[in-house]
C-alpha cells in the first residue's frame, strides 16, 4: 500500500479570477512524489500546506522511491499531479522503463519546474576530491528509477567512468541509500544538496563532501551531455556543506517538476499556477532552493516535457511566457507528436515476441528512424 500524508482545511473549492477567465482549485487533489525524506517529497508537502493554508482544498500526498511508483497512478488517474524528476523527459520519450510495451511515450505536461542542481553525494571519510576519485567505490543505483541512473551515468562520464569502473550497488528506493551511506554499506549516490537525507548524513561520523564538476571542463561537459543531453553547469551556494561562503560548481537541471497529463483541465492547471504565486510568501521557507518556485523562475523553460496549456495561460497574463520560450514550446510539441507516431509506427511494423525483443526493436527504430540518441548510456 502507498503510504499517504493527508492534510484537510476545508471541502468546499474557491473560485480564483485570473484576468477574463475564473479557474477552479479541485476540492481534492493527489500529488506523487519521491521517497520521505527526500527534498521533492518536502517540497510537495510544503507546497500543499502553504496553499492550503490560503485555499480550501484537500491533498493527499504519495510518495514512491521509483519512477514507474510516481508515474503509474497519474496514467491509471489516481493521481493529478506528480512532483517528478527526469523520469519526466524519459517518460515523454517512450525510453528506459518508459520502453516497455504498457507504456510507450506519454502525453504528459510541466506544470512548473524549478531549477536545481544534482551532486554526487559522498561520504567525507574516503578522500574523494574528484568525479575520477570515485573509481573503485560504492556507487548507488535503484531499481525501476532511470531518472537517478543516467544521472549517476552521466555524473561518471564527466571522469571518463562508466559503471564497469564502480562497484554498483543496487537499491530498491531512492531513501534508502541515504541510510546505506550512514551504515558505511555505500559510498556515493546522486542527490539534490538541500534533502533532509544530505543534512542527516553530513552530521553522521562518515560526513559529506560533493566531488564539483567545474565548467571549464568542457571534455567533462561533452561526455555529460553525451549522457544525457538537458544538464547544465550550476553554480550552488546553498545546501548541506555549502554555502555563498563555500560554493561548488554542480549540475544543473529541474527539479522537482509539477507535471500533469495534457488531459488536465487547463482551468484547474491555472488555479494551480496562480494558488503556487499566491503561496510564495510561504513556499519559499521550505528549503533553501524553494523561491526558485515562483513562477517568474520556475515557468520558463527548457524542461523535460512540454509546458501544460493552462501554465502558459496563467504565464502570459503575467507576462512571464516570452516568444523565445514560445519557440521552444513549439519546438518540444513537435518533437513529441514524432516520438509518439513513430512509437505507434513502430508497434506495426514489430514481428517479435516478447518485452526483451519489443524493446531492442524500439531502441533501433528510435535510432534509425527518429534521429535520437541512444537511450541506454
């Protein structure tokens, strides 16, 4: 059973004017998120109590430690909202998990995205300095969680590494690598710095320390974005160990990611924007990182899917939604509807038997026919 944090103030949902158009919060709403204890999870939280302290509506909360947890009960609609990370863009391209034959690219939106960077987290007793010192060492992966994987591919590229160099360990939710890192049974595992689990092991015995990944590293950065192709060089100056006194140079990408399916009302997608802005005065205090969520930063892209029509409403009226991030709408729009009708062209034309075999024929297909990379790194 998914275990479930429910907080009620009030059943009756309010209107909300937003220019011409009045938009409706849902009188109950269901968000997925990452494992507890986990800074998505936190913020999700954080987020439905500040909102709910102005607006009258009940949110039930359901955390996953896997990709597939997160995004299965929004395909099934038992879930409206999902505070995701890159499962997001995998899911959209029909690739990783997101290849089986049940799931193919999906029709989904970014409600808003904020950004964020993403570390190695490393436990501070076993002299890493460098991305390249983590040869030899435990490294963390989760099983049915492609958007930490490839991070974790991508972040060991950067030093040449691949997982043949590691020792790979294995887990079966995101948490629960925090607790291996403490319990001296794991070296090292991809994070946000702002978590609770960052804080939890930076005061254990074995401490936390983030091997940086300097910009002007441009071999390092080519071989990341070989990877995966939507990572950035981030400045950091907050997070556990860091601050403006001590910065490090991490990667950059969104996260969390309010996502939704296309299919969301646009009005009820715009009452979730406006209440988000509403509720800033509140949000920003839930984690260092967390007023990067007024949408004036988090409504603008690039993300991992394209933007649901109901943000860029509500983006417009405030004149936040530009021509450029237009243009790449449109650019996004049309990359979908082509991974979607060569998944479909694909499915015609496959003679084999099999999940195994369905997936290496996409792969190639994907390859051959639609100009994309690779999704296995």
């Amino acid at each position: 059973m998914f275990k479930r944090r429910e907080v009620l103030l009030g059943s009756t949902a309010m209107m909300l004017t937003g220019g011409a158009a009045q938009a409706k919060l849902p009188d109950v709403s269901v968000w997925t998120a990452y494992d507890l204890g986990s800074s998505g999870y936190a913020e999700a939280s954080g987020i439905a109590d500040a909102i709910m302290k102005k607006q009258p509506m009940k949110v039930r909360i359901v955390p996953s430690g896997t990709s597939i947890g997160r995004l299965l009960p929004m395909k099934q609609g038992k879930a409206n909202y999902g505070f995701l990370a890159n499962e997001l863009y995998f899911s959209a391209e029909g690739t990783f998990d997101f290849a089986a034959p049940s799931w193919g690219p999906q029709d989904v939106r970014v409600v808003l995205a904020r950004p964020a960077s993403n570390a190695m987290a490393t436990a501070g007793d076993i002299g890493v300095k460098e991305v390249k010192d983590l040869k030899g060492k435990r490294v963390g992966y989760v099983k049915g969680n492609p958007s930490v994987n490839v991070k974790t591919d991508a972040y060991l590229a950067f030093a040449g590494l691949t997982r043949a160099d590691v020792q790979v360990v294995w887990f079966g939710s995101y948490n629960a690598m925090k607790t291996a890192v403490i319990n001296n049974q794991l070296d090292s595992f991809s994070s946000v710095t702002t978590s609770a689990n960052m804080r939890e092991i930076e005061a254990s015995p074995r401490g936390l320390t983030y091997p940086p990944f300097p910009p002007s590293d441009k071999a390092g950065w080519d071989r990341i974005r070989a990877v995966a192709d939507f990572f950035e060089p981030y400045h950091e100056t907050a997070g556990a160990g860091i601050s403006k006194e001590k910065p490090i140079d991490l990667v950059g990408y969104r996260y969390p990611i309010i996502a939704t399916y296309a299919n969301t009302s646009a009005d009820e997608v715009y009452s979730i924007v406006k209440a988000v802005d509403e509720s800033m005065d509140l949000i920003k205090a839930i984690t260092a990182s967390a007023g990067n969520w007024a949408p004036n930063v988090s409504g603008k892209p690039p993300a991992d899917a394209p933007w649901h029509e109901g943000s860029i409403r509500y983006l417009k009226e405030k004149s936040i939604w530009k021509p450029e991030h237009q243009a790449w709408q449109d650019q996004r729009m049309a990359r979908l509807k082509k991974v979607q009708a060569g998944w479909a062209d694909a499915q015609k034309k496959f003679k084999g038997q099999g999940d195994e075999a369905w997936t290496k024929f996409w792969e190639e297909y994907r390859v051959k026919t639609l100009g994309l990379a690779p999704s296995d790194a």
